[in-house]
C-alpha cells in the first residue's frame, strides 16, 4: 500500500465526503478508492470512516486522524514548494481567502499588477465573511480584520481601519444638515445587517468618550457591496470601511459625515491582518505577496495605492 497515496485519498473523502468527488480529483475509480482507504484502515486496525448507502461520515478517529492528516500533507507540500523554490523564481499557486470587500475593493486590482511582476504564481482569490482553517481548507493568506486567535498561525498586521459616514452628492444636496449624530434621525440610513434586536451606530469623540445612536434603516442588508451601490444612488447614509469607499470619495462619487468623529457598528480597534501558518521558513511565493501587498497599502501615505480617500468636511456640514 503506498500509505502517502492512501492519506491524501483519505483526506480527500473526509473533505468533500465522497468517494465518487474523490475519485474524480484524482483520476481513479471510486471503487479503488474505497479499497484503498479500507486497506489503510486495517493498515490502523481502527474504523475509519461510517459507510451506507447514501453517505460517507467520519468516525470518532477518523475526525481525529483527518485533523492530522491534513498537517501532515500540508507540511509535505510545503517542504516541497521550499525545495523547488531554491534558486528560482517563485512559482505556483498561491489560495488567498479575504474579506468581501477588501478582496473586491483592494486585493483585486492589486493582483492583476502581482500578476505581471511574478508571473508564475497563479493567484486564486476566495471572498467570504466568515475566517477559514488554513490547513483544511489549503488556504496559504487569510486576510481578517481581527487578529488570529488560533495556535500554529502568525499574523501581520497591514493596517488599522477606519469606518466612514457616507453619501452621495446628491443626497446630501436634498437631505438635512448632519452636523452631529443625533441628527441621522431625520436621515435615510444604509445599515449592515448584525447579530442582535437593534442597528446601533457608534461615534467616539476626541476625548475618547463614545455615543450610541439608535438607526432606523431605510435599507439592511449582510452585504457591504450592496450597501455601497444603495448610496451611490442616493438611497441613504451608509457606514463602510475606508478601503471600500476609497475610490469613491476620491472621485466625487460619494462624500464623507461628520469627519471629525470616528464612526463605527461594532469596535473601534479594527483592522487587516495577512495570517499565514507558522512555517520555517515562509514559502517565497507567500513572502513575495506579502511584501507586494504590504508595499501598496501598510503606512498613512501609502493606502490604497493611488486611491486615498479624501474628507469633504464642507459637505458634511452645510
């Protein structure tokens, strides 16, 4: 039995729960897979994997031994990708996960440049809310606005973010003044939808003290893109990140409230943080990546690249 092939035929299945996908990805009959994992089973002498007719599930061990398999072949591969990179460029395919609106507004434009300068990494880019396991799911960079709690992961931290009040011209135009936050009651409000009975907007002063704003939406939505096509239409006030609404305000689409004022739905100390696993030492193709995208959006004068977002104070307070 070649027990390398066996693990990566076991972890397979415990992934995607199914010989048939299995045997697919790798070229082979699902019978032969299911023969090889029965085989590496007596190899264990322990129970696997939980057969019937309709599906495929872990056992107990099997839970365990997935958990371990998985870091197993993952530090092969990455053994693997360390060797073939000595004395070459950097090559490969680099699985980066983000934010939504990071990996839209931010990382998107930035690997089309990525693409040209190291030409033989294939960037593939995966967008979601939610933060992933690195090794289960093969992910080489997770970009999260918090920094990683979990064992075996190091971070680095690109930048700290700041949430901005934001509208179109053209709705400030015909709106009332919003000098303070107590006047978003008679606003047209944009909100993302969170966990809980109420939308609460938070302002902290320059003092440091912080005031909650009840918000009554005109619209709610689990999507920052959306919210952000709603102002530009002149639907409301929005609340977004300053990397999504960067080349907006830059260009006149949108100005930002209340500028003196930070602004944000949840905490204050938010930021991007790059997470990688704990390896010695880092693949080049995720250094090289790093360091790019460090270089155009880490450090006040450089955020997001040629797109800083500019105040419109005037607007504001009219």
């Amino acid at each position: 039995m070649d027990r390398l092939r066996a693990m990566e035929l076991f972890a397979s299945v415990a992934r995607t729960g199914s010989f048939t996908e299995t045997a697919r990805l790798f070229g082979l009959s699902a019978t032969s897979v299911s023969r090889t994992i029965t085989d590496l089973e007596d190899h264990l002498n322990v129970k696997l994997l939980l057969r019937s007719t309709r599906q495929v599930a872990l056992s107990e061990a099997g839970q365990e031994y997935a958990r371990r398999v998985e870091g197993i072949l993952w530090s092969i591969k990455d053994i693997e990708g360390g060797v073939s990179a000595i004395g070459t460029d950097p090559a490969g395919t680099l699985r980066v996960h983000s934010r939504t609106m990071f990996g839209l507004r931010v990382l998107t434009p930035l690997i089309v440049e990525f693409r040209r300068l190291h030409p033989g990494i294939t960037v593939e880019l995966l967008l979601g809310e939610a933060k992933v396991d690195l090794r289960r799911h093969q992910v080489d960079v997770d970009f999260r606005i918090a920094p990683p709690a979990e064992a075996g992961v190091k971070r680095r931290m690109l930048f700290m973010s700041e949430r901005y009040l934001v509208a179109s011209p053209a709705y400030v135009a015909s709106a009332p003044a919003l000098r303070q936050p107590q006047d978003l009651a008679r606003h047209a409000c944009l909100a993302y939808h969170l966990p809980g009975s109420g939308i609460v907007w938070r302002f902290r002063q320059a003092d440091g003290a912080i005031e909650e704003v009840p918000v009554a939406p005109r619209h709610v939505t689990n999507n920052g893109m959306v919210l952000l096509e709603l102002a530009r239409m002149g639907e409301g006030i929005a609340l977004l990140d300053d990397y999504t609404v960067a080349d907006d305000l830059a260009s006149g689409a949108l100005v930002r409230l209340i500028p003196t004022l930070r602004a944000s739905n949840t905490a204050f100390e938010d930021g991007m943080y790059a997470t990688i696993l704990e390896t010695t030492p880092v693949p080049a193709k995720i250094r090289v990546f790093l360091d790019f995208v460090s270089a155009r959006v880490s450090g006040p004068e450089r955020r997001f690249g040629n797109f800083a977002p500019r105040s419109q104070p005037e607007a504001a307070a009219r």
